[in-house]
C-alpha cells in the first residue's frame, strides 16, 4: 500500500490519502449523476443498479486506501518535474484535436510537429521541416491512400 | 487427433497465402519495433493499428494484430538486453540478468537465448491453443448467462490477486474500468447512461482511445523530457552463437517458462507481465546457485523470455473459445474481430474454422519468422535506438491522435484518449495499476448483461447462482482468491507467493520509467 514508506513523523495530507479522498468523491459525484436511472428493485436492477452499487464499492474502497495510506509519502514530498511538459503536451494535443477537421489531417500534424520540435524541443529548421512534411505526408499516403482509413482534409484540400 | 490435423492442414492452406503471410510477416516487424521504442507497448501498437485493419479481411486483420502482439514480446527483450530499458513491462525480468550478461560481453548469447527462448515457448503455446481452445469451446456451448457472470467475477478476482502492487488500489482501478464501461446505452432498458449530452458516447467508450491513452499518452507524459540517447552495444551476428553449456542450462528454464506462461495466459490480468515474474522467481527459486542471479544468470534471461511468450499465445485461448478477453491486448483483438461482424466465443470455431485455424497456423509461421527475422537483423533493429527521443514521442503522438480519430472518424474519440492520458499519468504517480481499468472497461457490460440477464431467468430468485453447480464452483473459487488477495489486510504474518516471486517488489528504478503494458 505505501509506495515509499517514510519513517518521518506524519506531516501533512499522504498522498493514497489524496488518491482514496479523489476516489471517495468520484464515487459521490457518480452517484449523485446516478440518480436520474431507475434503480429497479434486487429481483429486476434497472439501469442505475449496477452503477450504483460500483460508485459504493469504489467509494468504499477509497475509504480503505485512505484509512491504510497514513504512511505513504506525504503528497507535498512528492516532485512532479516532468509536469510542466506534460501539462504543454496535453495543451498541444487538444489543440490539435480541435484543429484536426477544421484544418485537416496534414495541416494539423505539420503544425503539432513543429511546435514540437522547432518550440519545445528547439531542433534545427531544416530537420523539423523535413521531419514534419515528411511524418504528415507519408503517414497521410500510409493510412488515407494505401490502407483506405479516411482522415480529414480542411477547407484547402489538405 | 486426426481432426486436429485436418483442421491444422486447412489453417496452413489459409496462412500460408501469400497476402497473408506478408501480413504476418509485417505485423511481426512492425512488433518488433513497436516492443523496442519507448513509449509504445504492444497494447497502443495494436491499437494504433485497429483502424488500418478495417479495410482488411477479418482472418488478415487478426494474423496481422497478432503478429504485432508476439512481435512487441521478442522486440521487448532485445532492449532491455542491450539497454536495460524494457520496451515493454513483461521484459522487466529480462533486464537483470540479460543486462548483466551484455556487461559481460555476453549480449550475443543473451539474445540468442531470448530469441530460443520465445520460438519454443511460442510454439509450445501454439500447439496448447490449438488442442485447448476447441475442447474449451465446446464444453463452454453449456454455459448460460449464470456461468458467464460466475467466470467474468472470478476473472476479475483472480486479476486482483494476480496484479503486482497494492491489493486495494488494484480493485479501485477495475472498479473506475467497471464505471466506465457503464457509459452508454444500456442494453436492457434503452436507457443512455452518463453520455453527458454527447451524442458519441451513446455506443459507450471505446477500447482504443482508453488503451491508447492509458498506456501510450500517459507514458510520454511520464517520459517526455528525456533527451539522452543511452549508448547501444550492436552485436555481431558471429557473437550471437550460445555455447553448448548455455543451451544445457537454458533448457529447463525454457521448458519450465513455457509451461507456466501459458497456464497463466489463460488466467485473466496482465499475464505476460506476471508470467516473466514468476518464471524468474521459480528459476532463482531452484537454482543450485541462486546467487548467480542478477550476475548474469543465462537461466534468468530463458525463463522469463518463454514465460512471457507462451502467456501471449495462452491469452488467445479464452479470447476464441469463450469470446472473453483475459487482458486489454485480447479485448481490442475481439473489437478488431467485431467490427468484421465476428463475435469470438464457443460457435465461432465450429462457424469459422479457416479464421481460427488460420490463426493458429500464422502463429506458427509468425513465430519461424521472427526467428529468422530478428537474431540477424538485430543489429539493424538497434539503430532505431539511436533516434533522440526528442524526434520519437512527437511522431508517437500524432500516430496516437491519428490512430484514435480513424476508429470512428471522431474528434470526442481523441479527447477521451487525452483524458485517458492525463489519468494514467497521475494514476500511475500514485501507483495505480492501469491494465484492470482497461479490462474493466470491456468486462463491464458483458458482467452486467450476463448478472440482469440470469435474474430475469430466475424471475429474480439469487439462488440461481447456486443452484448450478458450475456457476457455484467457480463462485466459491473466486471467493477464495478474493479471500487470499485481501488477507495482506488484515494479517501481517508470513509472505505469499506474490512477494517470494517478486510481484509485491517495484522493477528496477531504471526500468520503471520506460516500461509498459
């Protein structure tokens, strides 16, 4: 259960404590959302049955984690050092992915790869161009062309 | 006996036509690079690939995907040989002593074994689906919906038992999988559940945005960042040859591996995964000089190798003869299959013989490929490791963003994938399993038809359950390994097997960044 027992005094929230809390709250919120499904009785469970009973296993169980995580790592110890680039990686993607029909398949990752690798990364101009015309290009030949699954074009053709 | 073999003959006739054996032999090479990159794990790679195959004939749909999975196997091993980083989790066990060896000057011998290693547990497994599937098929033709939701709840105790880590954590990510699988229409009334207005979600949440997500997102997440190109020995195709004393002592441990692998593919849960480990735990466990292990063991290299490779091929047992994934890898071959109009499960070798005879003859070709394929080539292979990863993981997840949106030619499919993403990663921050959401998720509706349908047999009398005697065996087995998964609760005394084999233990802190499902 502890990740990274600590033999130091309990300071602060530990972090199955956080991860058992979320749980509990999910567990409510599914509940809570659960509640316009028809429960139907034990002899004939509704819709809302087998749902209910998961957000009350789920909840329960982030009780258990909660109550067994008093010495896990303390949330606050925790480092994160990749989560600024996670945090702009996943920022970029959904961009893309609203970018995706409106400016098409080929425009859309030739864009994504160059901020990639041209902003985040800062690779020299000539290889992030030649590698994101060629990844847009020949993966759009792979997939659209060659294997028939249809991708997006935008309003210029692309 | 003789059936068996008129079936094998006509599987051959259909594997080996030349478009399927080209299909077989790309899904072998696009596996092998797929287990070697970081960041992609023979579970996003077969994902990525779902939406290729639906222009493709269902038999060259799944030999391809298949041949990817056993490929992603023997492509796992070569770098966690050479590099110490497992392409993929199951090659963990391999990184300790297969890297010691490399260390040694000993990488040929190392891959040599691994490679022999795979082939035989490969067909070792291949031969046991093709005796054990059919006989299973045809004895599970008696099973109603009480026995399915008696074997669907003692698989998903069974994977809280099995998965490494914390018990409880493992049941609150089958539980999230189970919620989530909830998401949709609901079969029995009409009722569309938590779609939350989005038209999308009424067919539920697909297998491929959640696997991709999970497992591929997550882990760049995780590693992004990383721009060191870790130096890569590139073996010579002469240093491959093992010495008449490696193949001696390899013997056993591949024998030993292959048997295991392949009980435990059958079981539900990441079985690859815990295959290798309790094969390596076994190996240690008899050895004459156990402490030889971590130094450069060949026996620690051979046994998890054919454990992991003979649990690949035993996951397919369950998945064609019960129509039941066992692990997220074989729910997304059933989808694969499914969007062919073919639903696996105990009619569908009777109705299909050429699809699963096909398939069990490509697995031998497969595996006869990927050892005339991999041992030379390994030293091409390699030098896909010297891509700075800079380059690889923004390629990675523009084939994750297109690989999710041509499943149904739908944006909500890629934010799924990111929401996916974005959880695994903090899951796996606070040391959540993924693999049980994901079979969760693919479990959920089956379990809740199967539980509402056996009641309105019934007319809502529970007894039904009981009064099988099946249905109440497999019951009253779940319970006990419900019992014993949960008993590190509320006793402390002695050890079980998971912590003696080392599924309790972390991979190695070097390893456990780059690994995934």
């Amino acid at each position: 259960m502890a990740d990274a027992v600590t033999t130091a005094p309990a300071r602060g929230l530990r972090n199955d404590q956080a991860s058992g809390l979320v749980l509990l709250l999910l567990a409510i919120f599914i509940g809570w959302q659960n509640r316009s499904y028809p429960l139907g009785s034990l002899q004939e469970p509704g819709p809302g049955y087998v749902p209910l009973m998961l957000a009350v296993f789920l909840g329960a169980i982030g009780v258990l984690i909660a109550l067994r995580g008093t010495r896990a790592q303390p949330v606050r110890d925790m480092k994160w050092p990749e989560a600024p680039r996670a945090v702009v990686i996943l920022i970029a993607c959904g961009i893309a992915a609203y970018a995706l029909e409106r400016l098409g398949y080929r425009i859309t990752i030739f864009a994504f790869l160059v901020f990639f690798l041209g902003v985040v990364e800062r690779k020299k101009w000539y290889s992030v161009l030649i590698v994101s015309t060629g990844f847009a290009l020949l993966s759009f030949l792979l997939f659209d062309t060659v294997l028939k699954v249809q991708l997006p074009t935008g309003p210029w053709g692309y | 006996m003789g059936e068996t073999l008129q079936n094998l003959m006509l599987g051959f006739s259909v594997a080996l036509q030349p478009s399927v054996l080209v299909y077989a032999f790309v899904g072998c090479i696009i596996g092998t690079l797929v287990g070697m990159l970081p960041g992609l794990g023979p579970l996003a790679g077969i994902s990525l690939l779902l939406p290729a195959t639906f222009g493709l004939n269902p038999i060259i749909s799944v030999v391809l995907l298949a041949g990817v999975y056993y490929g992603a196997m023997y492509g796992g091993s070569t770098t966690s040989i050479l590099m110490r980083i497992p392409g993929e989790a199951a090659s963990v066990m391999t990184c300790i002593d297969g890297y010691a060896m490399t260390q040694q000057g000993r990488a040929g011998p190392a891959l040599a074994i691994a490679a022999i290693g795979s082939f035989i547990a490969g067909s070792v497994g291949v031969v046991g689906l093709m005796l054990m599937a059919p006989t299973l098929a045809a004895f599970a033709l008696r099973f109603g919906p009480p026995e399915y939701t008696a074997l669907l709840m003692l698989g998903l105790f069974v994977l809280s038992y099995l998965s490494g880590g914390s018990m409880l954590k493992t049941l609150a990510s089958a539980a999230i999988g189970l919620l989530l699988g909830m998401i949709g229409i609901d079969a029995m009334s009409g009722y569309t559940r938590f779609s939350f207005g989005l038209i999308e979600l009424g067919d539920g949440v697909g297998i491929v945005p959640v696997a991709v997500g999970l497992f591929g997102v997550s882990e760049i997440l995780l590693t992004a960042g990383q721009d060191s190109v870790p130096s890569v020995q590139r073996p010579r195709l002469r240093s491959l040859i093992p010495t008449g004393h490696d193949l001696k002592v390899s013997i056993g441990p591949i024998a030993r591996g292959s048997l295991i692998g392949f009980i435990i593919g059958i079981i539900p849960g990441s079985a690859h995964i815990i295959s290798s480990f309790v094969s390596y735990g076994i190996e240690r466990r008899i050895a004459k000089h156990p402490e030889r292990f971590g130094k450069g063991a060949i026996e620690g290299v051979a046994g998890p190798e054919s454990a992991n490779n003979a649990a690949a091929t035993g996951a397919f047992v369950p998945m064609m003869a019960l129509g039941i994934p066992t692990s997220p890898i074989t729910a997304v071959m059933i989808a694969a299959l499914m969007v062919h109009g073919i639903t696996p499960g105990p009619t569908m070798i009777q109705d299909q013989p050429e699809l699963f005879w096909g398939f069990v003859a490509s697995m031998y070709v497969g595996n006869a490929v990927l050892l005339i394929l991999n041992l030379p080539l390994v030293g091409v292979f390699v030098n896909l490791l010297r891509i700075p990863y800079a380059y690889l993981y923004p390629c990675i997840l523009a084939f994750c963003i297109l690989g999710c949106y041509s499943v149904s030619n739908s944006t909500v499919d890629v934010w799924i994938m990111l929401i996916m993403g974005g959880l695994g990663y903090v899951l796996r921050r606070f040391g959540y399993d993924l693999a049980p959401i994901a079979l969760g998720l693919i479990l959920a509706p089956m379990l809740e038809l199967s539980v509402r349908q056996s009641l309105a047999m019934s007319a809502g009398d529970y007894t039904i359950f009981l009064q099988r005697p099946l249905t109440l065996g497999m019951l009253v087995l779940g319970l006990v390994v419900l019992f014993f998964s949960l008993k590190p609760l509320f006793s402390k005394k002695g050890k079980d097997w998971r912590s003696e084999v080392g599924l309790e233990d972390e991979p190695p802190p070097e390893a456990a960044p780059q690994s995934k499902p």
